[in-house]
C-alpha cells in the first residue's frame, strides 16, 4: 500500500502519516518499519524546521537547546549546494509539513522522491533543487541512494467508483504502489486527479478531485505530472556529500 508502518507499536508512537503538533518521541528516535511493497526500512522522529514538500528531500540538524538543556533534532529541505556532508531523509507524513511540526523521516528503505526530473532506473541520484532530486551533477550527489524505478513508472489496477466521489476502491482491497501525489488518470477519473490518501488496509485511495462519471475499470497512476517527478529511490543512510573524485 506504499505505506510504511513501525514495526514495534507502543503507546505513545505516533503514526507515519501525518504531522504532530507536539514532540510525542525525542527528536532523533529511529524506529525499524516495513512497507508491503517496498519492504524494510528505518524513520527517525524529527521537528520540521522550514516547510517541507511531501516526500521532500531533506538534511538533519542537531540543535542544542540551551533552555532544556537537550539535543533538538530539526529537519529542513536539502539545500540545493555542493559537498554538503550532511545525512539525508525523506517527509513521509504524506502531507506537506511546516514550521514547527513534528514527523517521520525515511532514512533507510525505498520510497518515492520528490523531485525535478525522471531519473533512469540503477542509476545515482543528485539534488537538483531545494528538496529535490534529479540527474546527478558534480557535488551533488547523495552517497548511499540509488533509482530503482524512474518518475515515468505507472501502475494500473482495476478500480470503481461512484460518480461526484473522491474515492476510488480496489477489489481485493489491493492499493499496493499507489501514492500520495501520483497523479491518476482512467474513465471517470476527474481531470487533474491525484492521489490525496491511501487507505492502509488497502481497500481504497482518495483523490484530488471528484469522479467526472462513474469508475468501473482501470486507473492508472503516473508517478510525475511533468513538473514534479517522483523517483523511486532506495536510501542507506544516505549523505548529501557528492562522489569522491
């Protein structure tokens, strides 16, 4: 369902979709995840210090919090600069994130990447904008992070869906490569569409707009809409430092 779920659910974990207003985990927290079509992976619980796109880019800053006395872990959008040496994740709260908020952050696993272009598949990987990725250039390469699927991948799955709905079901209830920010197209699929949510339990998504008629056949989602590109790219402990030369 491109969704990733922690591993180990304790009171107090707050879920991977979705921002919190308060720091309901120390920032820094890592948590093992798995997701049903990309498998394993590892999220670390951070404070969003400037906004941040969905599933941005991003570099992590300790913060020493001379008040509290403790390490305050901010994440912000990956500067569009040359050997950096700074370790990289990605916002996974399937929302844009602003100011203040706090989220996960895919440090190890695969995922989509926002960003300016499609990239070949088996291919590295550089930051081409402020949170985005694109063709790697000279500096700007993150070390630790590989394509596997280009921006132009598409999945097809037979769908339904009522006329004036914004939801779109799958029998089966199998959503899996679905997400948020693909952009969807198909017979009765309202124009522009793209994928708002997607249920966890895989019985359905959530578009952008309402269904134009009736949905009874495949829809297709696209993984850009030729400004935004979402790479598939899979992170280890990625750095934003660019390639010894």
């Amino acid at each position: 369902m491109s969704i990733y779920k922690l591993d180990d659910q304790y009171i107090g974990y707050p879920p991977v979709i979705g921002a919190q207003a308060t720091e309901v985990l120390r920032g820094g927290f890592i948590a093992a995840a798995e997701d049903s079509v990309f498998g394993g992976g590892e999220l670390m619980f951070a404070r969003v210090g400037s906004g941040i796109r969905n599933y941005g880019l991003c570099v992590f800053t300790p913060v020493w919090d001379a008040t509290n006395f403790r390490m305050t872990w901010n994440a912000s959008e990956c500067p569009n600069t040359a050997i950096l040496g700074r370790p990289v994740g990605v916002n996974m709260a399937g929302v844009a994130l602003t100011t203040g908020q706090f989220a996960w952050f895919l440090i190890t696993g695969t995922t989509p990447v926002n960003g300016t272009a499609s990239v070949a598949a088996d291919t590295v990987v550089g930051i081409t904008a402020a949170g985005q990725v694109g063709a790697n250039t000279a500096g700007k390469q993150l070390v630790g992070a590989r394509v596997v699927t280009p921006a132009t991948n598409t999945v097809v799955k037979s769908a339904i869906g009522s006329s004036g709905s914004n939801v779109i079901s799958f029998p089966g209830s199998n959503n899996d490569g679905y997400f948020v920010g693909g952009v969807l197209t198909g017979t009765g699929v309202g124009a522009a569409a793209v994928v708002s949510f997607v249920d966890p339990m895989g019985a359905y998504i959530l578009a952008s707009v309402v269904n134009s008629a009736a949905i009874a056949g495949n829809v297709t989602q696209t993984a850009n809409d030729a400004t935004i590109f979402y790479n598939i790219v899979t992170l280890n402990r990625a750095v934003a430092q660019g390639a010894i030369t």
